[in-house]
C-alpha cells in the first residue's frame, strides 16, 4: 500500500471514530443515558485500540451509569404519572410511558385524557386492539376524542379499518 493510500485509510478510519464519539456525545448531552450508555458500550467494543477515545468514553459511560442510578422519581399525583407517560411517549420508551399512564388512570378511570393517550402510545406501538379499546372508552366519555383521533397522524395505520371507522363514526 502505498504511503498516500494509507494516510486516506488512516483518515477516513478516524472520521469514522470521531463520527460515532460525536453520535454518542450528542445523546449524552441530549441526557437519553440509557441510549448513551448503548452507543457508548458499541463504541468502546467497535475502537478498543482508539485509546484517548476510549477513556473518554469510559468516563461518560460511567457518568451515565451514575446518572441513571439516582433516586427513582417521586410520582404521587394523576398529573405526575401523566406528565411521566408523557415524558416516556416523547423518548419513545413506550411500555415505561404505559405503565405511568395506566396507573394515572387508576386513579381517574373516568378522565377521557388519559384514556385517549394511552390509545395514542398504542398506536404509537401498531398494536390496534388495545389502540382501539382504550379510544373507544376515551370517545364514550367525551365525543371529542373521535374528532381529535380523526386528526391525529398516530392513527393514520388504523384509519382505514372498519373498526377504527365505527368507534370514530366515520362514514
């Protein structure tokens, strides 16, 4: 290989490092520990010879390792398990976002918001029968949430079943 030839490999190798340190410090700032400690472990595993990049990424797997451990939130309230499904629907962590949700409804069956929402994280997961039932339950309690479901792009898979068409009431 001729010496010109191997400072390219040399080159284009190192973009790649710098491109998956980069990948993995974005999440870390962006604090989704748990994808950071992922992206960090693969990094460590794939460059094992990239030493400088290497300890660093020790330290903020370790840092991520640490952040993650801290005290389990202190949720008391319909509104902190609802805001926490929330939260967990927004970083895609669906079944983490469900059990919050389900447990906000434990204490309000009755409130067609958490009942349309826990239809939404359903959708969000392509599972139509239990999409289906909680919107269903959400619309017997207020008819808005046909309208609103009619509207929302999360439902755009079940928008052609007939069932989805029956609990809505589109013709």
């Amino acid at each position: 290989m001729t010496a010109e030839k191997e400072t390219t490999k040399k080159n284009n190798d190192l973009e790649k490092v710098l491109a998956d340190y980069t990948k993995a410090m974005k999440v870390f700032q962006k604090k989704d520990y748990e994808k950071a400690v992922e992206l960090l472990k693969e990094f460590i595993e794939k460059y094992p010879t990239e030493r400088e990049f290497v300890d660093r990424a020790r330290t903020y797997l370790t840092i991520c390792q640490d952040r993650m451990e801290k005290a389990p939130l202190s949720l008391k309230s319909f509104e902190d398990y609802y805001q926490y499904g929330l939260y967990k629907t927004n970083q895609g962590h669906y079944k983490e976002a469900l059990e919050a949700l389900n447990k906000a409804n434990e204490m309000k069956p009755k409130e067609g918001k958490i009942l349309y929402f826990i239809a939404d994280v359903y959708a969000l997961m392509k599972d139509e029968d239990n999409c289906l039932e909680y919107l269903k339950k959400a619309i017997q309690i207020d008819k808005f949430y046909g309208t609103l479901a009619q509207n929302e792009v999360d439902f755009e898979d079940f928008k052609q079943s007939k069932k989805f068409k029956l609990i809505t009431r589109l013709k």
